[in-house]
C-alpha cells in the first residue's frame, strides 16, 4: 500500500501591489493574530530547458525562508491542488468594486 502524497495548497495573495501565486505544503492559522503562516514552499522541478522568470525571482525571493506570516486581510485564495503548477507573480489590476475583507475583533 503506497503512502497519500502530501497535500498541495496553492496561495494567492497581495504583496506590494503585485499578486503572489504559490504552492505550499503547510498553511495554518498563526499564533499571531490576523495571520496565516506558510510553511514549505515548493517550486517547479527545473527539468524543462524554458525557465519562468517570474517563478525564478521568487524562488530567489524566498530562498532560505522557513515560514512567512501573511496578513489575513492580503489572501485572496487558497486552493487544494492535484499537482502543482507554476509560481508566478503578477500586478495586481485596480477594480472599483473591490472591498477588503472584513477583520473580526481580537480575542480578549
């Protein structure tokens, strides 16, 4: 009987203007409050003779990072994910309809 295969978990979320899409094996709510913490980044096998700059600059961006605390309020998704995909950065379009996530108060 052969072992599951690890959970994948695709983020989006908002950096600085730009949007981060990446692949995580752990993501779990932080003892700091209002955060997520994302652990085990993982990036694309470099196998293919194409290489993705945008994946390469974060690969360089978060290499030697343990776990990142991003802000509930900056996640756009998460996603399960199958197999995983290309990490990717992209400018984050400005939309008028857009209204940020409501945060709840803290716990006493």
């Amino acid at each position: 009987m052969s072992k599951p295969e690890p959970a994948i978990y695709k983020v989006i979320f908002l950096n600085q203007g730009q949007v981060f899409e990446m692949y995580a094996k752990q993501i779990y709510q932080s003892d700091l409050w209002g955060f997520l913490e994302i652990e085990e980044f993982v990036f694309g096998e470099r196998t293919q003779v194409v290489v993705d700059p945008s994946e390469e600059k974060l690969k360089t961006q978060f290499e030697g990072v343990i776990r990142s605390f991003v802000p509930m309020q900056s996640i756009v998704r998460i996603d399960e994910v199958e197999r995983l995909g290309t990490a990717k950065i992209s400018e984050a379009k400005a939309s008028g309809n857009v209204m940020p996530f409501p945060m709840p108060m803290p716990p006493k």
